[in-house]
C-alpha cells in the first residue's frame, strides 16, 4: 500500500465531508438544526471521535511496535552473522569457502531488502537468498574437523546457523503489511462522517476553513505514519541498512 496515496485519500475524504457538512447547513429547515438536534448529533458523533481517538491512537502503537520489532530483528541479525563469520575463522582456512558463502549471502540480503535501484523490494525469501543460505549451510555442514577445537568451531557455526535460520523465518513473516485494507475503509468511513458533523455545525468563514483543514491533515499524517511504519522496506521512513552493511565490511576480517 502507497503511504502517501491512502493518507491524500483520507485528507480528501476529510475535507469533503466538511464540506458536505457546510452545504447540508445551508439546505436543512431551521428547526433541523435546533439545540436539541445539535445536542443529540454532538453525543452521537463524540462517540465516533472516541472510536477514531482510540483506533488511531492503537494502530500507531501498533506500528511503531512492529517496526521497532524488525529495527532490532535485523540489528541481532547483522550481529550473529558476524559471529558465525568469526566462528568460521576460528575452524582455520579449511572454512574459507563457507566464509565466501556467508558474504555472498549477506550480500544477496542487502540487494533484495535495500536495491540499489530502487525497485520493490523481494524479501528474505527471495529465491537467490534461499539459494545462498542453502549453499551456505552444506558448505558448514561438509568441514571435516581434524581436531576437538575445529570440532567445537563447527558445532558452534551450525547452533548459530539454526538461530539464524530462525531469526531470518521470523523476520520474513512479518514482512507483509499487517494492517488490513477494510480496517482503514471503516476508519475512513468514521471520519468522514465526523467531519461531515464539523461542518454541519460550522459557520462559513476563513478561520473555521482553516481549522478544518488543519485537522484533516493532522489526520492524514496519523494515517500516513501508520501505513509508513507498517512497511519498513517501503516509503519515507524505512528500516536501515548500516548494520548489514557494515557486517559485511567485517567479514573475513
């Protein structure tokens, strides 16, 4: 989902709804907009506001938490990477060909999650990662320990594979945007019908103009985030790429 396009979609549908708002004011009989009609209208739509507040407020939260989750799942990512590089280094040159399979694979990480030309992004479970990380472990799985410290060293490079291999499920699960598009349809939806009260009820001068379009694009920056934040590879604000990067500056050190 486009960020930018979903949260102009909601600016607009904002923005219309006040709109109709004011027009309806302006054709509604008198006695439609009497303190009794105002005063049921405002407790019906302060209840719509409170379901706004609250969604908005929890998929916010929610965002950030997964993007957080990832921030940190590729930070231990680059880090056991790195560990198993030395590990591999401790086996002695016998494990220089698993070491070359450990950087084309980190490299083969960073061209389909960061690509240099900026095309869509495939992933952890691209074909080539797949294909790396499988060539990766039967070159660990075919070193032939002559003694109990290289005995121990592949030991220790396979543990650290499997938490690797776990690590990397992990993090291509979550992947996918997890914000569902009919959860933002009815959110949309409850906006604006909110405005649509705001303008009901809004006398027709700059001032309220401009405090509505305020407010509908604080909105829309609110969703603008959430969507942003729920694909880190895609938009504005995007996990980095400096720890992968300099774990591979590092291997084979």
């Amino acid at each position: 989902m486009n960020s930018i396009a979903i949260a102009g979609i909601v600016f607009v549908c904002a923005c219309a709804g006040a709109a109709i708002g004011m027009y309806l004011r302006a054709m509604l009989p008198e006695h439609h907009l009497s303190a009794e009609s105002k005063d049921i209208v405002k407790v019906a739509m302060g209840l719509v506001a409170s379901m706004d507040a609250l969604v908005l407020g929890l998929l916010v939260a929610s965002a950030t938490s997964e993007f957080n989750t990832q921030k940190s799942g590729y930070q231990q990512l680059a880090a056991n990477l790195l560990f198993l590089d030395r590990t591999l280094g401790r086996f002695g040159p016998e494990a220089e060909k698993a070491r070359a399979g450990l950087r084309r694979t980190v490299a083969a990480f960073l061209d389909h999650n960061w690509p240099g030309d900026s095309s869509q992004t495939s992933g952890l479970q691209a074909a080539e990662v797949t294909a790396e990380a499988s060539a990766l472990y039967e070159a660990i799985q075919d070193l032939s320990p002559a003694n109990a410290g290289q005995q121990a060293s592949q030991s220790q490079a396979q543990q650290i594979f499997a938490e690797l291999a776990k690590t990397r499920l992990l993090l291509s699960q979550e992947e996918d945007a997890s914000i569902p598009r009919p959860f933002l349809i009815v959110l949309g939806f409850w906006l604006f019908v909110l405005f649509v009260s705001f303008g009901l009820f809004s006398p027709w001068n700059s001032t309220v103009i401009g405090a509505l379009l305020v407010c509908s694009l604080s909105v829309s920056a609110a969703v603008f985030l959430i969507i942003d934040l729920d694909q880190p590879f895609e938009g504005l604000i995007q996990i980095s790429s400096a720890p992968l990067r300099r774990t591979l500056s590092q291997l084979g050190q």
